[in-house]
C-alpha cells in the first residue's frame, strides 16, 4: 500500500491522506504534549515557517502511548499546541503508533531503517520520519534528535520540489 492511500483523520476528524501532500517534502512526527521532550514543538514550528513556502509540512501525529504523555481531547491538544509554540502545522487525530492497534500509517514507517539500519517499534514520542514528494520514507529520526539537527535538515532539503 502507498503511504498516499492510507486513510487518515485531522485532529478535527475530517478525512485526510498524505496523498494532499504529494509533491511536498513532509516531516512526520508523533507528538505529546505532556513529555520532556514537548519542547521539540519549537523546532519543528521553526522548521514549518522556514520550508512551508518551499513545498514542506510539518505533520503532527499525537499518541498518547508512551507514559500516558498526551491524555487531552483533540481541542484541548490543538489549544496547548497554539498557546504553548504558536503550532500552524497539522495536526492528525491521535492514533496508536505501537503495539496491536498500531496505525496502519506507523504499520508502513515501522518499517523503515533508522542512521542504525534498525526499523521496528516507535521507541518514544517525537521520532520522526521525513516523507520524499513521491511518497517514500527517506529518513527515520530518533526521538532525541531535535528538529532542526543538521541531518534533519539535510534530507528535508534535499526533497523540496524543485
């Protein structure tokens, strides 16, 4: 299956596919709000503004999976990302990246090979995945790794639309 034909849902519950980002470089990263590492929203709002006119998005998938880290109801998600890092990047309804009910979304990603060439289970919030415009993984990001890190950068870089 394409990345482009799973069916996804906005944080708002409208229906999506990533196939409304075909064309663009796409960053996916599963988010919390409640984490020690939730003050990564800043880089990856950082990376939105600075590539959103380049043919980029930031994608925002909340889990509440890793130590019950995002409990909120998709307002009260979409209230802390605006008022805590001023977040415009999308938001998807909050999904399970892991385990039995792991998205059919992560069920592709979990695939792919880390800097490592280890692929498997999500190993906490904030792992992200830069999406070529033709729809290929071409990066897997730990969860410690900031947004902006010269590799991130890197591969969003060299998937922007000509």
């Amino acid at each position: 299956m394409s990345l482009y034909d799973i069916p996804l849902r906005t944080l708002t519950g409208e229906p999506v596919t990533l196939e409304a980002y075909r064309g663009k470089a796409v960053l996916v990263v599963n988010v919390a709000s409640k984490c020690g590492l939730t003050p990564q929203y800043a880089g990856l709002e950082r990376l939105q503004q600075t590539y959103a006119d380049r043919g980029f998005t930031v994608l925002g998938v909340p889990c509440n999976q890793f130590a019950g880290q995002e409990p909120g109801s998709s307002d009260e998600i979409q209230a802390f990302c605006s008022a805590s890092y001023g977040v415009t990047f999308p938001l998807l309804e909050k999904i399970e990246v892991n385990g039995d009910h792991r998205h059919p979304l992560y069920a592709e990603l979990t695939q792919v090979n880390d800097a490592d060439g280890e692929a498997g289970d999500i190993q906490w919030n904030f792992e992200k995945f830069v999406i070529s415009g033709e729809g290929e993984v071409v990066g897997r990001f730990r969860p410690r790794t900031e947004p902006e890190a010269a590799e991130i950068v890197a591969a969003i870089e060299a998937h922007l639309p000509a």
